[in-house]
C-alpha cells in the first residue's frame, strides 16, 4: 500500500502536557522519567524545497531540498574538486556513487544505457591501493620489548615487502579529482 501523502502543513503541532516522576535535590527539580521523542520529519513525506519552493516527495525523513537542487549542489561540490588528466587506463568512478568504471567502453554503455552524454558525467579519477609492509610491529605481542630480529629473518622480510610492491591489490578508491571526458570522447569519435 501507498503512503499517504503527508506534508508540513498537514501536521499541526499541539502543546500537551505528561506526568513525569521526579525529585527535589537542594532545592532543584530532577526529572526521573525517560521522555521519548520523536521527530516530525518522519511523518513528513512531502516537503516544500528550501532552495527553489517546489513540493518533493521525500526520500530520506531529513531531505529539505529536491532532487533537481540536490543535485546542482553535487555538480558546484564536484566542480570544486581539482581537474586531472586521464591517462586511459586508470579506474574512474561517478562522483559520490559506487559505480565504477574500468574501460572506457564501459562509460559508453553507461550513457547509452542511461541515455545521458559523456559530457554531463561526473567523474572522478580513482587510485591504486597497495599492500602496506610488514615490519616488526608486526611482532610486538609475541616478543619481550628487547627483542631484535636476527639477520635472516631481516631479509626474509625485507625480500617479502618487495614482493608485496610487485603484486596488485587489483583494489581502487575514488579519489578527489575529477576527469572531464569530453575531449577525449571527441577523439573516440574521430578515430
Ligand atoms: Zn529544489
């Protein structure tokens, strides 16, 4: 069944009074009573927007913006961010989104499915994680606080770290820098 469509106005808040349990404490009143409360946002399901006065229909109990205004404060926040170079082969991903991407052909897809222009994405340019070396750390529950390694188990470590820097997380984070794709769309298209 549909929600019924609650807005602000709908809701006339009431003064009421409770019966509460209390004591008297040098002269001062403490209340001993667990007062519950709630708020009313949760029963508003369509909210004026505070940026452009239209009626929305409420996703989240705390949105106050539409959808249209949200995301006009998400393309200002985006193109904030500093603007890099993609060099083709790293991760992209959709700003503030756990969508990723691994090719460009993939971001084709993507629009042609979402019926949307290279152009009017916003991207971000993501990073590489790598393995984090071991080192004697490591160990420190395991050994007295004057404990050293002994000259094979060094090397051993050492040569594991950089095995560890020659194998791939195969694990990215979106970073915050944005890519535009335009250009590099055009040349697509040129061939
Ligand atoms: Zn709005």
């Amino acid at each position: 069944m549909e929600k019924a469509k609650v807005t602000r106005k709908d809701l006339e808040i009431k003064k009421g009074t409770i019966e509460v349990d209390f004591i008297i404490v040098d002269g001062k009143t403490v209340n001993l009573t667990p007062v519950n409360y709630q708020s009313i946002e949760k029963y508003i399901t369509h909210e004026e927007c505070i940026d452009c006065g239209t009626e929305f229909a409420k996703r989240f109990s705390y949105d106050r913006k539409c959808s249209v205004c949200q995301s006009l404060d998400e393309i200002v926040k985006y193109n904030e961010l500093p603007l890099v170079e993609w060099d083709g082969e790293s991760a992209l991903a959709l700003y503030n989104d756990d969508l990723y991407f691994f090719d460009y052909e993939s971001i084709e897809q993507y629009c042609e499915e979402h019926e949307t222009e290279i152009s009017s994405l916003l991207l971000v340019v993501c990073e590489r994680s790598y393995f984090g070396h071991i080192d004697y750390e490591h160990f420190a529950d395991n050994v007295h606080e004057d404990w050293e390694p002994s000259t094979e188990m060094k090397a051993k470590l050492e040569e594991f770290n950089k095995f560890l820097d020659s194998q791939s997380t195969e694990t990215w984070f979106p970073s915050k820098k944005r890519v535009d794709l335009t250009e590099f769309a055009k040349e697509v298209y040129n061939g």
